[in-house]
C-alpha cells in the first residue's frame, strides 16, 4: 500500500473570507442574502450609472448589456457572472426604493429621481 499524502498548508491570509455585505430581495420582503462586498459595489455602480432617470427604462436584457463596459476586469473577466450579479444587484436597489420596476411588458427599470 502507498503512503498517504500530506495535505498542502494553506497560508492563513489565504483563508480569510472576503468582505461580505447583506442584499435584499424586493419579492422576498425582511429576507437578507451574504454577498461578496466588491462585486457587489461594482455592478452597483455599474447599473445605476447604466440606468436612465426616468421612463422608459432598461429592460433586464438591455441592462445586462450596458453594464458590461462598466465592469473592472479583474472582478469581471469576459464579462462572467454579470448577469447574476445585475439581477442580484437590481433586486437589491428595488427593495432600498433607489430603482423603480416600470409596469410594462418587457419589464424596464429606471433609477429613482
């Protein structure tokens, strides 16, 4: 029979967990959901700077397209995990009252004025 094998150490400063934050969910009202704190920060401000003020907003496709260029790449690269995120960030910003969902088919939100 073979020996066992050791397992590797890991570097106590590679187990710390990134820095987390609580989202919200506008269709699940008092639920909270840990987050990573940096992408959550950086499609926040990627989809309030990619959503208009007012009518007619952004349609959930549309949104997932205009936040793209406004993603850092080493959060974000090629783009993955956007579309989680935006919508994980949307439904956040709708339950803070910061984005409204319009009444309309596709669905389209806009920032709060």
């Amino acid at each position: 029979m073979p020996p066992k094998k050791k397992a590797a150490k890991v570097p106590a400063s590679s187990t710390k967990a990134a820095p987390k934050i609580a989202v919200q969910n506008v269709n699940v009202p008092g639920y909270t959901h840990l987050v990573d704190a940096a992408m959550y920060a950086a499609m926040r401000k990627a989809l309030l700077r990619a959503l208009p003020s007012k009518a007619p907003g952004l349609s959930q496709t549309e949104m997932r397209s205009a936040v793209l260029p406004l993603l850092p790449p080493d959060l974000f690269p090629k783009g993955a995990k956007a579309g989680w995120w935006a919508k994980s960030v949307q439904l956040d910003l709708e339950a803070k009252h910061l984005v409204v969902r319009e009444d309309s088919k596709p669905l389209r939100w806009h920032k709060v004025r």
